[in-house]
C-alpha cells in the first residue's frame, strides 16, 4: 500500500543497507594496513633505511590485533657507559595526555607510521625507548608491528614491501627541515627571528639533557629529527641511539657529524665511519689512533651545534647531505 506511511524500523534498515553501499564504494581504493591503519596519499619522507606516510587510525582502542608482534619485544638489558646492564623500562604516557586519548578513544586519530628496512634499528628504537623516556621530550610510539600476511599487499601498493618494521607515533605538524625551508628562520645572516630560533634551541636542549640524564645519545640529530607538536617540540628517531661509552655510528648524517667521526681512505675521499663498515676493523668506528668512538654526550653537542648554525645562518655548517 503505497499510502501506508514507513515504519521506524524499515527507515532503519533502508539506511543501513544504503550505509553499507556507500561505504563499500568509498573504501574501494582505500588502502588499509591491517584493517585499522588508512594509509593516506604520498610517502612523506623517504630515506635508504626507512619511508614514513600519514595514515587514519580508525580503531585506536577497539581493533583486533595486527598481525606480527604488537606489543613491544621483550626488554632486553641495555648497557650504559659503566658496564653495568640496566633494565629497560616502558616508555608511559603523561597523565593529562593519556586521559585525553581517553577521552577521544572514538576519534579517528592522524598518525606517522615509519616503515623500516632494517629489524635491528627497528628493535633498538623500542628497546631505547623503553627507558622510561618522556614523551614531552621524545615522541612516543603507540604501536609496533611487523607487516606481514595480509598487509604485504598494501605494503606492495606503496613499494613497501622491503620496509615491514613498523612504528606508529601521532603525527606532527611539521618537522624542523620543513620550518627551515618554508617559514624562512633566517633569511640572512642580519636577519634573524631570534625568539624563535631561541625557543626552538632551547626545547632542544632540554630535550638532549633529558637523554643524557639517562646515559643515551641520540645519535643523529638534525632538522629532520626534531618535530613541532603544536607548540611544543620533541625528537623522533632513536634508531641511531647509544648508551655512554658503547661503539658510536651506527647511523648518522654527515652535515651534523663530529670531525673524529670521518675518515679519509688511501684514494682521498671522506667516509663517515660506521660499526657496519665490514673492510674497518673493530666495533666501531675508529678514530686516527685506531680505536673505536665511544659513544659520549660530546657527539649530540656537535650535531647540536651544527643545528645552531644553520638556524641563525639560514646555511648548513658544512657543504654535505643533510640527510
């Protein structure tokens, strides 16, 4: 009967069939990893040891598990500068940020994920931060998996199939690289937005001293590795990380490396030294003496003031990759 007015029930289930169509077709070149993680447009950054894009994450708090290890691996001991071998701690949430999360738990959240190549770095950068170290200073990472099953086809869509060690952390407004190339810091060496420059370099410091407190160098830090969070700002990275007094250079950029971590070989050319170079002898790299660099806070405090210099001089330090 055409005249017979729809019941409350049949609107339902008219709307939820049409939901459901709607939905079906809008998703249909969605990529999603592990059926939560929407993978969203262009890598962000790209690099011979990791790739990083944003993505949704549509079920922060009520998915079901990825596939490969969620939780973070086992704590293994971690040896700082005396030798002595101290446990890891896990890396917790400030109270007023993990009450915020739990507040928005139904949001959809913007998320970074960091797709690594190499599963040591990837297990050193959980293993670091399980140091109790603070998300104010360092950017906490929220999950950690590998992409395996039937995540190697979105992994295959983005040509991440080489990259399956996986990092989630929230997603920053922008990186220090991005500032100094798009707000213009210092446009020249007589003009310079000096509060800024001070307000950055003094989160960092913090940031560095915070590290150090716990016998840890960062390792690696440059413009690329210092995120802008609203206002506040935090290192990411900690792939590169060391305790005081172990072997130094497993990862590093050569614009911000200390003079005694280059060599030069019989044909001139200069090399930064790493533990991974399989022709150099020792564990490390080796200074003029032959001796592996120790990891000390002296090498964050160079990178620190290479950094300095190219935010009150708009120049890099030195004329190299400042990858």
């Amino acid at each position: 009967n055409d005249s017979f007015p729809p019941t409350v029930s049949m609107l339902k289930r008219l709307f939820n069939f049409a939901s459901f169509n709607l939905s079906f077709i809008l998703h249909a070149d969605r990529v999603f990893l592990g059926g939560r993680y929407e993978l969203l447009g262009q890598k962000v950054h790209e690099s011979a040891t990791c790739k990083v894009m944003f993505a949704i994450d549509h079920g922060a708090f009520d998915q079901p598990p990825l596939p490969g290890p969620l939780p973070s691996p086992s704590p293994s001991p971690f040896e700082v500068g005396d030798g002595r071998k101290e446990q890891p701690h896990s890396q917790a949430l400030p109270g007023d940020e993990e009450k915020e999360m739990e507040k928005n738990h139904q949001e959809p959240r913007k998320v970074a994920i960091k797709f690594m190549r190499d599963h040591d770095q990837w297990q050193r950068e959980l293993t670091v931060r399980q140091h109790g170290l603070n998300p104010r200073w360092v950017v906490a990472v929220q999950h950690s998996f590998n992409a395996t099953g039937d995540s190697t086809g979105s992994l295959k869509k983005f040509a991440l199939e080489d990259f399956p060690h996986c990092l989630v952390m929230p997603q920053a407004d922008s990186s220090l690289a991005d500032v100094l190339s798009h707000e213009h810091l210092a446009p020249s060496p007589d003009e310079v937005h000096w509060e800024e420059v001070k307000k950055i370099v003094a989160q960092l410091v913090e940031a560095i001293q915070h590290l150090h407190g716990k016998q840890i160098i960062h390792g690696d830090i440059k413009p690329l590795n210092l995120m802008r969070m609203r206002d506040e700002w935090k290192l990411i990275d900690m792939d590169a990380a060391c305790a005081f007094g172990s072997a130094w250079g497993d990862k590093s950029s050569a614009a911000y490396c200390p003079p005694e971590s280059v060599w030069t070989s019989p044909s001139g050319r200069a090399h930064i030294l790493t533990p991974l170079q399989e022709e150099r002898a020792g564990e490390g790299p080796e200074n003029e003496s032959g001796q592996p660099l120790l990891a000390s806070a002296s090498l964050d405090l160079w990178s620190l003031g290479a950094l300095l210099f190219m935010l009150c001089t708009g120049s890099s330090l030195f004329n190299a990759n400042n990858d």
